[in-house]
C-alpha cells in the first residue's frame, strides 16, 4: 500500500492483539468494523495477561485456561507474539477435558466443541492457534469482516497511536474503532484528528443469556456464550456500534 494512500471516510478499522479464546466483547468489536488487524507483530505483555488464558464456567465456578509458554527467545525479557511458542503440549488433552466436563451438556456442545478441538490438535505455533480460533468461531457465526494480520501488512510501524495512523493508512480506513477498556487510555485523539481519522468507541454491553451452573458469570471465554447459545450468538453482536 503506498504511503501516501488516503483513508476512506467509511471504513471502519480495529485492532486487538491475538488472544486465546477471548471474550464475547472482542467478537463484538470483529463484527462492527470493516477491517480487523491482528497485532501478531507487537510486543507480547511481560506480566499475566489475558493473551494466553481465559476463563470458562465449570460446575465449581469460573475457572482459567491457561497455555504454558515458552519465552526463552526473548531479547532484554522482549518477544512478539510471533515469537511466543508453547512450553509443550500436554496442556491441549487438559483443555479438551476441562472444556468438555464442563459443557459437555450444554445445547451446542457437539457443534462448538470438534471445532476447538480440531484447531488445539492442528496448530502448531501459538498464534496460529489464537488467531484460528477466532477466525474458525467468526466464520461460524457468519462475521464477514475481513481480517488480517499486522505482518502482512506493515513491516514497520510507530507506538500506540502511530500504530493506529500505520495501520489505518494501510488499509484506507477513515474511523478507527476502538473498544472501551484500556483503548481510551492508549489513544490520543489528536493524532488521530491529524491523520484524518475519525475515532469511535464500542457501545457494547454484556448481555446476559442462558448459561450453565448457577447464577449468571459475564466477561467469560466465547466458548461459554458459543455452547449455550450456538449460532444465536451472532445476534448478541448486533445493535448500534459507534457512541455518540
């Protein structure tokens, strides 16, 4: 993409790190924006994060699943996501047993759970897996939005907001969507106005639905949402997009 291509006032562009079965409000964000780009290429966190776990409900309560990393290619305590590998892999047969004495009665177990399994027994690398979940659960709940990788598209880009400008003006993007948590921290709205993009923050609000073991627990893994509600799901990610 040249340089000096100009953003399209319409299209609608977010990023997000590629997580391990991340959130119903990540799928919210996927669902309502033209482009999303995977930030396969930054900096992955130092401290605990929610890039290589999530929480799933058990018949005990909430729980975490957690992939065992290796960091030892770190430089200085520093490597990209591209460059995290998995620690071993007996953690796949302990996942698949969590994940299926867990929901194994729930209504879309036989749908949701060969697809999870199918992508943990096939991947090789760790973000492989986290963005062929996203992209095999998106495709199942009809999310069209293209999708691709930072990789692919930027070999060089700035920080935080600069990031933002880079990647919007490489897929001619003109409204930057941006999620409510630690994006209003990250963002400076006044690069953004520079570069001529628009910046929008996500409406979303957690919607409570049919779930298993007790009272209703939000803000879990999409796995939860996904064997509850199967394919209804998608319309838990419709309704305005943008505040203001």
């Amino acid at each position: 993409m040249p340089d000096h291509a100009q953003p399209s006032s319409q299209r609608a562009l977010a990023i997000h790190q590629p997580n391990y079965i991340p959130w119903l409000g990540y799928f919210y964000k996927l669902a309502n924006c033209d482009v999303f780009v995977y930030l396969d290429a930054v900096q992955f966190p130092r401290g605990q994060s929610f890039s290589p776990r999530n929480r799933i409900k058990t018949p005990n309560g909430s729980a975490y699943l957690t992939i065992p990393l290796d960091r030892s290619r770190a430089v200085e305590g520093k490597l990209t996501y591209n460059e995290v590998l998995f620690a071993d892999r007996k953690w796949i047969a302990k996942h698949l047993r969590s994940v299926e004495m867990s929901y194994k009665k729930a209504p879309h177990f036989d749908e949701i759970f060969p697809l999870f399994r199918q992508e943990l027994e096939q991947r090789e690398t760790f973000v492989d897996l986290t963005i062929g979940l996203i992209d095999t659960f998106a495709d199942y709940l009809g999310i069209t939005t293209r999708r691709v990788r930072l990789s692919e598209i930027l070999g060089d880009f700035g920080q935080k907001s600069h990031l933002i400008v880079d990647c919007c003006r490489a897929m001619e993007a003109g409204i930057y969507f941006s999620g409510t948590g630690g994006g209003k921290e990250y963002n400076d709205e006044e690069i953004l106005a520079g570069s001529g993009i628009r910046l929008e923050y996500s409406r979303f609000e957690h919607p409570v639905y049919p779930q298993l073991w007790g009272e209703f627990e939000s803000h879990l893994s999409i796995l939860d949402v996904l064997f509850n509600c199967g394919a209804a799901t998608r319309q838990l990610l419709t309704g305005p997009r943008y505040s203001g």
